[in-house]
C-alpha cells in the first residue's frame, strides 16, 4: 500500500514537473518571437523613412521661383544658398521660363497667383512698413493697380524681404501661397528655404 501511494506521488511530480517544462518553453518560445519583432521593426521604419524624404538632397541648392500676377506684372525670386543671397528679376505680365533664361536663370517652380493672394500674405505677416508708415495688404494691392512702376515694386519686395530677415518664413505662411495660388511649388519643394530664409533675404540684389 505504501508502495503504491509512493509511486502515484512520483507519476504526480512527475507530471507537474512536465507541465513546468512545457510554460517555460512557451514562455520562451513567446519571448523569443517578441524580440525577432521588435528588433526587426525599427530596421523597417527606417527604410520606409528614408524613402520618405524628398527635400533632403537638394536642401542646399539654388531655388528660382516665377511669381506671376493675374493684374500684372512678374517677378523672379533665385535663392542661392551658396551666396547666401537672393537675386530679383522684374518682368513684364505673363513672364515665361524663356524670359529668365535670356538672364542666364533657370526656373524651378512657378507660382500663378493674383493681388489677393498678395493681400492675404502681407497681412498675414502684420503689414509691411515703407517710409516708415505701416501699409497693410489692402493698400500695398491699391498701391500696385494704381502704379506698378519697377521703383514701386522695388520698394515692396525690399519691405517684405525686411520683414523675412528679421522673422523668417513659417511653414503656414508658406503653405498659405500654395494654396492660394495655381503653382507645382510643394511644400517639400521649400522646406529647405524655410530653413535659410532669414540669412536668404538679407542679401538681396535687382537685377534689373
């Protein structure tokens, strides 16, 4: 009897002793498949983020950009981030990509747009001071229709691009000429012009 009790006790240890094996071995089974995971998922990311970077390459080359105005008049902006200056073209209405060229400039985006958007812009920055008098959008856009003469325009550019050395340009600022205007200009386009426009715009030089 005794025997036979010792030996029941043995098949109960035995089989609790099994059970244990089989936890720890999931356990670790889990385990192992979690970390294969985890490790495994940053490397992917990583791929998929580096394919996800459009601005990165040309982040320090020349942008020109074409603004041309519905009412009037075109202007052409080329940043050169290697002169950390920013030279300005005035053309006449419905100035095309051939029109830059014949000054030896290339155009890398166009941006087609009218007064309103200029409006919008200016008083979206707080105005822009010319003679020492604070002018908002509505007037700079009254000033323009009524003379849009090259000293004009002169005087605008060289306000707004004060304000831009002394505040930059926002991404939202940004996005709000995109949005307001028929333009291949992205944002990712000028991301990087969003990072040196300060040092950009201290330098500035008419070309014409």
């Amino acid at each position: 009897m005794i025997i036979l009790i010792l030996v029941i006790k043995l098949k109960q240890a035995s089989r609790s002793i099994l059970i244990v094996i089989l936890v720890v071995l999931c356990c670790a089974a889990v385990f192992t498949g979690l970390s294969f995971v985890m490790l495994r998922t940053p490397a992917e990311q990583s791929d998929s983020e580096n394919n996800f970077v459009p601005y990165v390459e040309n982040e320090d080359t020349p942008k020109g950009i074409l603004f041309c105005f519905d009412e009037g008049g075109s202007v052409f902006f080329y940043f050169d981030s290697d002169s950390s200056s920013t030279a300005v073209l005035l053309l006449q209405n419905g100035a095309t990509t051939a029109d830059v060229d014949t000054y030896g400039y290339t155009v890398f985006r166009t941006v087609k747009t009218d007064y309103q958007m200029l409006e919008g812009f200016i008083d979206h920055i707080g105005g822009i001071e010319l003679e020492n008098t604070r002018y908002t959008g509505v007037q700079v856009s009254d000033m323009l229709c009524h003379d849009a003469q090259k000293e004009i325009r002169r005087e605008i550019i060289s306000a707004i691009f004060r304000h831009l050395a002394s505040n930059g340009l926002s991404g939202e600022e940004l996005v709000f000429i995109i949005e307001n205007s028929d333009t291949d200009l992205s944002f990712p386009d000028g991301y990087s012009l969003l990072q040196s426009i300060e040092e950009l715009t201290k330098n500035l030089h008419f070309i014409n």
